[in-house]
C-alpha cells in the first residue's frame, strides 16, 4: 500500500497532471489525422520525454497512444481513412454505417467501447500481468506459426466480396511481404538492386496508400465527396448506446479479453487484434449477412479489442522487458534512458513507477470520453470542408506521415505506388483489406515456419508436438475445413441454380 500511496502521490501532481493532458490532446490529433499512426506518436514524444522524469514520460507515451487509437477512428467513419492501422480493420464497417446515417451511433459506440475495453485492458494488466506474460512467453516459432496461419485464415472472413477476390487480394499481400532480405539465407529479394527495397515494403505508406491515396483517388475521379455529406454536423453521440451495449455485451466483453491476450503476445498489438476480433465477430454472429453493409456489431467487438490490446502489450514489456508491439518497443527504450530495467526486478526495485502507470492507465481512459466526444464534435467540420480544400489536405499529411516513416522520399513513392494499386483493386472488386493482412502477418508467417522446419530437421510433425502448438494447429486446420466447405457448398449451390 505504501508503493500504492506513492505512486498516487507522483502521478497526482501539477506537473504530471498538465502533461497528461497535453499528451491526450497530441494523441487525438496526431490518430486522427490519416497517415499519422499511435508509433508515430510515440516516438515523436520521446526526444520531449529526454528532459521528463520518469512518471510524466511514461505518462505521456500512454496517454498518447491511448489517445491515438481511438482518434483513428474518426477519420475511417467520416472519410474512410483510419487513422492508425488498429482502425482499419473495421473501416469499411464504420463508413457504410456513416453513409446509412448512423454517423453518430457508430462514433458513439467508437469512444464508449474504447473507453471500456481500455479499462478492462488495463485490469487484466493490473490482476493478471505475471499470469499472461508466462503464457506468452511459452510461444516459440511453432505457436507463432500456427498464430499467422489463424490470422491469415481471417481474410476469408472480414470480407463481403468474396472469399476467391479476398484470397487473391491475400496473396498479392503476401507476394509484397516477400520483397526484401531472405531471413535464413540473407539474400536480396525482388529488390531490383535498389537499396530501399531492402528493407521490405514499409507497412504504413502501404497502408497510407491502400486506404487514404486510393479513396482521394476514388473522389477525384468519380467526382463524389469522400467526407459523409449526409448530414451538416455530429449530432447526439450516446443515443442508442443503451440498446447497442445490452444486445451486443457479449462482443463488448469477447473482444476485449481476446485483444488484452493478442496485445500480451509479444510482436501482436492492436491492429492484429483488430483484425481478429472482427473477423471473430462475424464467424459466430447470428447476422453473418450484415457485416460490411453498416452493422454494428463487429464495430463493439473489434473496437474493445484494439484498446484493450494496447494494455496488454504492457504486459510482457513491464514484466519481462519484451515488447508486445511497436509503441512498447519505445518504452523499453524510454525506461533505458531512465535507468529502470524493464523486467521482474523493475517490481521489486521501482514498484511506485509500476503503480503509476497502472494509474495513468486508468486516468487516459476515463479523459478518453470527455475529449473524445470534443474530438468528435470538432471533427465534424471536416464534413462541411470544400472537396478542393479537403483533399489537398489530407494528401498533404497522408506525404507527411510517409516520409517521416522512411525519412526519405522512398516512403512517399510506396504510398503513390499503393494507393493507385488500391483504387484498381477496389474498382475492380477486389478487397484491399486482405492485402494489408497478408503484409502484416507474412513476415512472421515466414519466419516462423522456417525457424521452426530448422529446429525440426524438416519434419513437419513437429508443428503438433508441443500442446499450444498442437492446439492452435487442430484449430487453424478446422477452420480451412469449415472454409473450404463452405466453398465447396456454395459451388455446388450456384451449379444447382
């Protein structure tokens, strides 16, 4: 209780307090602007933190990228353009309810469901952290293998168009995870000798580009606006959250436990428990047929899971110094510089910083309800904002956030690159989403399977040997035999017709 007591008494400081909400309205900002991600953030924050002492710097990078994963909301309902990768996942979700004129409903349940499945992360992080950390860490190659190729299975499920478009749309994603250096052999691939190409495709501007540059392109060419024009200003954001939250509770509490477990393995984060928790929505759903025409329910689920992933990814960072994502990374990095080792000992040594965070947790997500729904009120304009202003704007910060990236003009050449490659697709009918999971998850789908065939001799029966790998595999196998059929179902439905 002492740790406890102290620990409030750093984090209830002036100090603290104002750079917290410096930190909450940064964050919202810097996610709701298309191109600029919760990393980007992060990182843009650490030189500040250089001169902070350790509780406002921890405050800051966790109220920021609080902040930024809900702000990446905002754009993907009104523009459809999320904000941060974690927002992508239900993009087209939140677009199609805007353009049915639920704008408010479904930005209503963006920040409340954030709210609540943050703090339920941030409980798991407080009860659970040593619990899940021992988990995640008995995950080795052939668990992770076996995570990818669940994963990837998603494709199938989060989109409408089609599971052979959304397989095509997957593989062309993983081609492009493909471009770069051999992780065994350390040999170019598909570089062209050009040195950038090296180092992969960059996700972000390929993101950047699939979702915001093909959706500029979509409104240039077609002349339609791409704000949702339907209405002139964001009305009452909380009507109807009653109804939604007593029919959907069980998404609401499904998605946040399973985002909190995605966020603690190491390398996971938010936007692949997105993803999960979407496609998760949709497979046990009673309105299968709804989702992707404007349906609510996948939007609790994979909204609660992002945020509540983000806690989790503190998890295996506190207590065992490993990263469960990106912006975790950066706090190991920050608590360096700060002479605090992350790992069990930071327990023993420094429990009032522990306390604090916990703390700061609870404060970012209870600020998140108040200046999220002023975010939301504010954003509105972006409705009324003429085409010829608008874009040129967004395009603008959509280059900003690609060259800071890459930082150099490799990074704006992805985007353009992705972005005219995103339009074709879409007008085409192929699904973009897909391709941005298959780049995600290829790298790890690739290195695993290869870390674990060499641990093996080549014998593929070790895949099932270790209990989680086994279970997980059991799993991902039924799954591709309930697609497939599925498949196979519906051929011979359409040859009967």
């Amino acid at each position: 209780m002492s740790a406890l007591a102290a620990a409030a008494g750093l984090v209830f400081d002036p100090y603290v307090i104002t750079v917290i909400l410096a930190s909450a309205v940064f964050g919202i900002f810097v996610g709701a602007i298309p191109g600029l991600t919760a990393t980007m953030a992060t990182a843009l924050l650490v030189p500040i933190t250089f001169f902070m002492p350790p509780v406002p710097a921890l405050g800051a990078i966790v109220t920021a990228s609080a902040m930024a994963i809900f702000a990446g909301d905002i754009p993907g309902a009104m523009l459809r353009m999320p904000g941060t990768p974690a927002s992508a996942a239900y993009t087209d979700e939140s677009y199609a309810m805007a353009r049915k004129g639920q704008l408010e409903l479904n930005l209503g349940v963006n920040l409340v469901f954030s709210v609540a499945g943050g703090l339920v992360g941030v409980l798991f992080l407080i009860g659970a952290a040593p619990l899940l950390a021992e988990a995640a860490l008995n995950f080795s190659s052939f668990e992770y293998f076996w995570l990818a190729c669940l994963g990837l299975s998603c494709a199938t499920l989060i989109t409408a168009s089609g599971r052979t478009r959304a397989v095509l749309s997957l593989l062309i994603g993983l081609a492009i995870g493909c471009v770069g250096i051999d992780p065994v052999a350390g040999h170019p691939r598909y570089t062209f000798g050009n040195v950038d190409l090296m180092s992969g495709i960059s996700f972000i501007p390929t993101m950047i580009g699939a979702f915001a540059v093909s959706e500029l392109l979509r409104g240039s060419v077609s002349g339609e606006s791409t704000g949702v024009l339907v209405q002139e200003k964001v009305g009452a954001l909380f009507r109807g959250i009653g109804e939604v939250t007593r029919r959907y509770w069980r998404n609401f509490m499904r998605g946040s436990v399973v985002g909190t477990a995605i966020g603690a393995l190491p390398g996971a984060g938010a936007d692949i428990a997105a993803w999960i928790s979407y496609a998760m929505a949709r497979r046990f759903s009673k309105e299968p047929e709804k989702f992707g025409t404007g349906h609510v329910e996948g939007v609790v689920e994979s909204t609660s899971s992002n945020n509540s992933a983000l806690a989790g990814a503190w998890i295996p960072a506190l207590v065992f110094g490993i990263p469960g994502d990106s912006i975790t990374a950066i706090v190991i990095g920050v608590l360096y510089m700060k002479g605090m080792n992350p790992g069990p000992t930071v327990f023993l040594q420094n429990p009032q910083f522990i306390y604090a965070v916990f703390i700061i947790f609870v404060i970012a997500n209870l600020l998140m309800l108040p200046l999220g729904w002023a975010a939301i009120k504010g954003a509105g304009k972006l409705l009324r904002a003429p085409r010829r202003i608008l874009l040129p704007v967004i395009l603008l910060f959509c280059i900003v956030g690609s060259f800071a990236i890459t930082n150099s003009p490799y990074g704006i050449l992805v985007m353009l690159i992705f972005g005219i490659v995103g339009w074709l697709m879409e007008e085409n009918g192929i699904p973009v989403a897909p391709l941005v999971l298959g780049i995600v998850l290829g790298e790890l789908l690739e290195q695993s399977f290869l870390t674990s065939m060499m641990k093996a001799d080549g014998d593929p029966s070790a895949f099932f040997t270790r209990p989680i790998a086994g279970t997980l595999g059991v799993v991902t196998l039924a799954v591709w035999a309930v697609i497939a059929w599925r498949a196979i179902r519906e051929s011979r439905r359409r040859a009967a017709a």
